[in-house]
C-alpha cells in the first residue's frame, strides 16, 4: 500500500505544476477512451453486419443525433468509412435557386444587349434564398467580359481574396441536348479536357440521383494538381423548358486526400440551359455561376486573371466537343432520355437506398504549395 498523500501536499503541487494542466491530462485521458470506445464499436459492427446494414444503421443514427453537440454521428460515419446522403444529396431548393436566378437574369435581358453600357448586373431580389448567402448577395457584380455572345462578371466573395463568376451565353450551332450530354459524359470528357488526369464517378444516391465524382487536374506550371471531390445533380424540365446542373465539394472517406494533388473543399457550380425552342433544336441560352477556392499563393489579381481567361477558354472547348458530338465523330451518352439510376454503371449505389428496397485512413497531407 502507497501511503496517502495530505490533500493540502496535493493541492500544493497541483498549484506548483498547473491545476489547469492536471484538468488538461484528464479530458485528454476521457477523449482518448471515448474514442478508442468508438472504435471498438465500429470494428464490432464491422464484424456483425454487412456494409449494407452498417450504413442504414449509421443513417439512422444520424437522424437521431443530428444537430446535437459534438456531432456524434459525424464520427460515427468517419470511422466507419460510408457517405451519408441525408445531409450531402443535392436537394431540390438547390436546383429552383438556381433556375430562379436564370429567370432574374433573363427579366433584365437589356443588359445583355449593351455593349459596354451597364458594367454592373443588377442584385437579384429572392426572399427563397438561404440566409448564408447573403454576404456574397450583398456585394455587386462587375463586367469582366461583355461580348456579343458571352457576359462574364464577377463579384468579392466576403471575409475572402476571392471572387464568384457568372456567365450568360448563347449558343446557335448546336442543341441543348447535346450541350447538357457533352457535360455529364465523364468518359467523353477525359478525350476532349486535356488537363483531366481523373474523372470518375464514386457513389450514386437512389433517391435523388445525386453523384459523387473524384476529378484530379492539372493546374499551370508551377502549380501542383489539384483534385476534387463533389456531388452533382441534373435536372431536365421538359414542361418549363429548362435543363440544370448543380455541383459542390463534399468530403467522401473513399477519397482521402493525397500528398500529390491539393484538395479543392471549396467549390460550386451552377450551370442552366434554356433552349430558344426544344431540347433537340439549335440554339440556347446558359447561365454559369462558378467558385472555387484553388488554395495558392498568388496574389488575388493573379488568380482573378486565370479564372476569367480560362473559363472562356473552358467553354469554347465544351462547344467544341459539342460540335463533334453533333457531327457523330463522339458518341455521347443521352442523359436525358435515360434515368438518372441508369445513366452510369461505373459507380455502386448507394447502400441506404439498396437497404431500403430490401426492406420495402490516411489523414489529409500537409504540404506547400502554389
């Protein structure tokens, strides 16, 4: 038996070393127990059930702790390694925000036929809106470019050294079916990007139709590569006659980051096409908002310059390949006729939906660089 020591001793000495110290040691000791308490956890449901059952459990289990303290069922996902839809699905006031804004952009349409006039785009005004965008709503729109056919303008993103992008443009040459085609084929597009390194499809949700794609490419020397991981939805409205497609980072545990790309984790994109008559006859009008936050050390006007000539140079080679889709020298996959479960076999589902139907690592890399 250890003789006691005098409760004053113990408080003396915890005074001499640091009461606050002593309390630090303590939540770390509790953390660690309660994490390797999680762990233990999972690999016992790893062993009990299958990858099916074990994300309808987490599912569930996120539900339930959703928007309590600490986020529990984040951690529980974590350390199982699946991707919860329930909060990452591309959702359907996503997709009308979107078209919204083309029909406010549409409504001031004498903008776009100025030349030099109106160098600012008037603010939409949406009471839809979620209130987080409401720092970048607040800042006004600037004119990059103002040609015939394309509108390009831009506007500080708050609190950052970045800025969000908005093109308005016209095509007449091709149909918008196969402009929207031309976009959602990954394949056709590792032949006609030569800066895609990789381009896949990851996970696909049953229920919305949402996607998630890892896409890795390269960026101007010096630069690193950079690397991508978004969820995607599409949307075809034959009765209002418009198309959408809307993107944005998300983290998935199948794609960690690795040391020899730079991981993108802010991005969005919003692309909406309205023909000028149907889906399969020339001509239409787009509207692509885009921003992203590529992580490099260059001064702001720097990475202004190389997003405003390089969407440009983006998109006339998307009409491009458009151009040589239409002249049947590519075969693109029609997205629109088909389903959008059944439009790629190269992604598994996701395991929630195949539940229901039955029923009814390496951390990220800390590096330098440009």
């Amino acid at each position: 038996m250890f003789p006691r020591r005098p409760l004053a001793a113990w408080l003396a000495g915890a005074r001499g070393g640091g009461l606050l110290g002593l309390l630090a040691n303590q939540c770390r000791f509790v953390t660690g127990l309660r994490v390797r308490r999680a762990q233990q956890i999972a690999q016992l449901y790893g062993r009990l059930y299958s990858e099916s059952s074990r994300c309808v459990l987490l599912g569930r289990l996120w539900r339930r702790l959703r928007g309590r303290p600490g986020h529990a069922s984040a951690l529980m996902a974590s350390l199982a390694g699946v991707f919860v839809w329930d909060e990452e699905r591309i959702q359907e006031e996503e997709l009308q925000r979107s078209i919204n804004e083309m029909k406010k952009l549409e409504e001031v349409s004498s903008v776009f036929q100025s030349s030099g006039v109106e160098r600012r785009l008037p603010e939409p005004k949406s009471q839809t809106e979620e209130d987080e965008d409401s720092k970048v709503r607040e800042q006004p729109w600037e004119m990059v470019m103002d040609k015939k056919h394309f509108k390009l303008w831009r506007r500080p993103i708050s609190g950052t050294h970045l800025y969000q992008y908005r093109v308005f443009g016209t095509y007449t040459d091709v149909t918008p079916r196969q402009f929207f085609n031309v976009q959602l084929d990954t394949e056709y597009r590792k032949k006609w990007d030569a800066l895609v390194i990789k381009l896949e499809v990851i996970e696909r949700d049953a229920v919305s139709g949402s996607e998630v794609l890892h896409w890795v490419t390269h960026f101007p020397y010096p630069m690193y590569s950079r690397d991508y991981v978004y969820v995607r939805r599409y949307s075809v409205d034959q009765q209002n006659n418009v198309m959408v497609l809307v993107s944005r980072a998300v983290e998935h545990p199948s794609v960690p980051e690795s040391p020899e790309f730079v991981r993108v984790r802010s991005y969005e994109s919003q692309m909406v096409i309205r023909p000028h008559k149907s889906f399969d006859e020339n001509g239409f009008d787009y509207m692509l908002t885009y921003s992203d936050n590529p992580q490099t050390v260059f001064p702001r006007y720097c990475v202004s310059w190389m997003v405003s000539s390089g969407m440009p140079d983006f998109l006339e080679k998307l009409h491009t390949a458009t151009l040589k889709a239409k002249n049947m020298e590519i075969k693109v996959k029609d997205y629109i006729s088909a389903k959008p479960l059944e439009v790629s076999s190269e992604a598994k589902p996701s395991a929630q939906a195949s539940e229901r139907k039955n029923e009814g690592s390496c951390g990220p890399a800390r590096i330098e660089y440009a």
